[in-house]
C-alpha cells in the first residue's frame, strides 16, 4: 500500500475512534444516589440517570436501569440528587456592597468585564444552575447572558430583565432604570427590551403611574410573549399589579404593618381562584431570608469573612465591599428591618393561604447578602422558619420556576428528555435542607461545574 493511502487509512481510524471516544465522554451516569426529581413523587433510592450530551436519556434504578457500556459513571452514593436550583431574584451587577451610590458610580464600567461574570460564577457553585436577573444595564445583561450560553464563562442559565420599568429614575441610576413619560413611552420601553432580547419585564412603582401608563407596560409585555414581575412593597403597589395583570409579584413589603390588608387578601383569593382562567397561577417570590437573618449577621458576623464571595473579584473590588460592610449594625438600608421582620411569617401564611406559588428568590447581592450564600439561606429560612415543607420548598426552587417563566418542559425536573441540570449533597436535604451550604457536585447541560466540592474550572 503507497505511503499517501496509509496516511488515509490512519486519519480515517483517527477520525472513527476520537469520535467514539468523544461520545464516550459526552455520556454521563449518575449512580446511587436518593433522586428527589422535582415531581411530586417519592424520592427514587439507589436512583441511576443516564445523559447523553446535554440531555437526560434514562431515569431508574440500580436494579432497574443497567449503565450501558461506555458511560462515565460517577457515583452518587450516600447523597441527595436534584435538579438544578433556580434563584428567580438576583442582582448581578451588584456583590455584597453597602453604598449603592459609590457602587454605581465606581464599578459601572466593570460590570460585564469583572462584576456580573464573578456574581454568575459564584451562583453556579452555589448550585443555582439558572437564575433570574432583575435589574441591570441592558447591553451588559445580554452581553453576559450570551457569553454564558456560548461558553465563554461559566454561570447559571439567566433569564434577564435589563433595566426596571418605573414611573421616574432615581438620580444616576438611568443607566438601570427606566422611566417613562405616557402610554406610548411606556409601550416603546418595553419594546426596546423586548427587541434588545430581555426575557421578563420587571415593572417597580405601577402605583406611581397613570392606570393607562402602568397597564400599557403588561399589555405590552404580553403582546412580546414576555411575563412580568413587580414589587410589591405597597398595597397599592399589588392592587394595581392586579388590576393590570402582573404575573409574579416581588418581596413582601416595606412596612410595619402585621399583615396585609384585608381587601388586598379579596382581590388575591379571586386572582387565585381564576387561575387557568387568567392565564396560569400567581407567582409570588417573598425575597425572605436577608431581612429574618440581619439581626443575626450582627450577633456573628462571621460568614461575611467567608471568602467565597471573593471568586472571580478584583482585589481592590474585595477590600472596598469588605470595608463597606465593616459594620453591620451601621447600615441604613437595614434600619426598618427590626420592625419589618416580625411581620414576615405571619404574610408569608398569608400568601400560603391566599394559593400563590411561592417561588425562592433571595434579592442576592444586596448589602452582606452574597451569590454564593443567599439561595440556600432562603431555603433554610423557608422551612426552618416559615414552616415550609422541605419538598414543597426545593419545588419552589426548580419546578415552579420553571412552570413560570415556560420552560418546565426543557428544565425543572431530573426527568427523560429535559436538558441534564442537576446537583448533589451529602446527605438527606429533605431533612436537613441546610445541608445545601455545601453543594458536592453540579451539572449544567450535561457539564460538569463541581465534583466532590471542588470546582473543575
């Protein structure tokens, strides 16, 4: 045989088995583990999940489900394995920092280069494998979001909002909130973001506005097939967000006040009661556990020295949010939370009972409130506190977020045909949910981000 057709054959040899071997390594087998698979079902024991690529082929048994040649089997043995965790609040563009007007001002040129990246990252470890960003610049958002899908960086799957939609723009914050000047601003904005490719609305202050004003951004909204959330720190603020159509209200409020009014739980049991009818269920994400846990991060401080936050920061971007926040007790933006708090359980069994569906959001990356802390944090005050069920609870944190922004047949549950997003913990989280402190292992679209606690890039 000439020498040229050797070198033929041995390319195409090449060829065939670097492509057998490459398929080898995109298939996956997770082993042993106690499968919690965001169904209402009982936990599977002894659970295999079988991934081909990007996608869940196969879920079963040890006994039921054979790991078929030329799988890389990872063991799952001894832990609880679940969907990857969504945290439908978060705020990338700010880390922990305590001065929002020198944050803005100073790290705004940093946002898509150092900030956003590293708060992604950190919320990616943390097991939060897609996430909701509400509030950001707009070309930094989808630039970030389009650099995680790539590749380029690593971080959760993020539905973005771009910046918020409110009636005036606190001064120097323009660049991240919107306001609009009528019907036909007001429709234009969301325009601009829907076209821009934001994939929720976040609306603030609808009481603030005009009816027609407030009710032309979710007409909007909707005619772009886009959902939309928005605070509800205000009664007025939820009597219009209902009147209007918000699908998915924000926080549990500013004020002192016990609970909330009895004419607003009304207009919540008949916005409950039409459900189907209006469209699918009301969404509430009650951002809980920064205002239940402020008095306690003054008693001990000492997870703000937890040097998790610090992934993917500059080091002169670690000391100024270190000395921002030497002082806990000192901070103005905690100084109603003592008489806030006392009013949390009480509207969180409000909403309960009213039938919204509560989704797990943290408002992550507000003042001492870091990705790589907050989701878990919420889950613990969650049930621990609220008196929430452990599995009623992780649901609120894969299943129903998925249901709400429309994607639960891609995401959401460890189930056949979904994309493979999946976590793992030492140990019985539907007993200890706070062992989510601590996530072992995390897979994002088949890819694995952390093995036996340590990340692997």
């Amino acid at each position: 045989m000439p020498n040229f057709q050797r070198i033929a054959l041995l390319l195409v040899l090449l060829a065939v088995f670097g492509s057998q071997e490459s398929l080898a390594d995109d298939r996956k087998a997770l082993v042993g583990g106690r499968l919690i698979d965001g169904l209402l079902g009982d936990p599977i024991a002894n659970s295999v999940i079988l991934i081909d690529g990007d996608t869940i082929t196969a879920v079963g048994t040890v006994d039921t489900l054979p790991v078929p040649d030329g799988y890389d089997v990872i063991s799952t043995e001894g832990m609880s394995v679940l969907p990857g965790l969504w945290d439908m609040h978060v705020h990338l563009m700010i880390n922990g920092h305590s001065d929002y007007e020198h944050w803005d001002k100073h790290y705004i040129d940093r946002f898509e280069s150092e900030i956003m990246p590293a708060s992604a990252e950190q919320l990616l470890l943390a097991g939060v494998t897609t996430a909701r960003d509400l509030g950001a610049p707009l070309d930094d958002s989808i630039l970030v979001k389009q650099r995680i899908a790539r590749g380029d960086i690593a971080g959760p799957r993020l539905f973005v909002s771009g910046p918020f939609i409110q009636h005036r723009p606190y001064p120097g914050t323009e660049a991240f909130r919107w306001g609009v000047d009528g019907v036909r601003d007001a429709r234009a904005k969301v325009k601009k973001l829907a076209d821009a490719g934001v994939d929720v609305i976040k609306l603030i202050d609808q009481d603030e506005m005009t009816f027609e004003e407030a009710a032309a951004v979710v007409d909007e909204a909707h005619k772009h097939g886009l959902p939309v959330v928005a605070h509800s720190h205000r009664p007025d603020e939820i009597r219009r967000g209902l009147e209007i159509g918000v699908d998915n209200f924000e926080h549990t409020g500013l004020a002192a006040a016990p609970g909330y009014p009895d004419d607003v739980m009304e207009l919540l049991y008949e916005r409950t009661a039409t459900g189907r009818v209006r469209g699918g269920p009301l969404y509430w994400t009650p951002t809980v556990e920064g205002l239940w846990q402020y008095d306690e991060v003054i008693a001990n401080p000492e997870h703000l020295d937890n040097t998790c936050w610090h992934r993917g920061l500059k080091e002169d971007t670690i000391a100024d949010i270190r000395e921002s926040i030497r002082s806990p007790k000192e901070l103005l933006y905690f100084d109603l939370t003592p008489k806030r708090k006392p009013t949390l359980k009480n509207k969180i069994t409000q909403l309960r009972e009213a039938g919204v569906v509560l989704l797990i959001g943290t408002d992550s990356g507000i003042p001492m409130k870091f990705h790589c802390q907050s989701t878990w944090n919420e889950l613990d005050v969650w049930v621990n506190v609220m008196g929430i069920p452990p599995m009623e609870a992780i649901r609120g944190a894969t299943y129903w977020p998925a249901k709400m922004m429309k994607v639960g047949d891609k995401w959401g549950t460890v189930t056949p045909g979904k994309y493979a997003d999946i976590i793992a913990v030492r140990g019985d989280v539907l007993k200890h949910i706070n062992l989510l402190q601590r996530v072992d292992f995390v897979m994002k679209g088949g890819v694995v981000y952390k093995k036996d606690g340590v990340p692997t890039f």
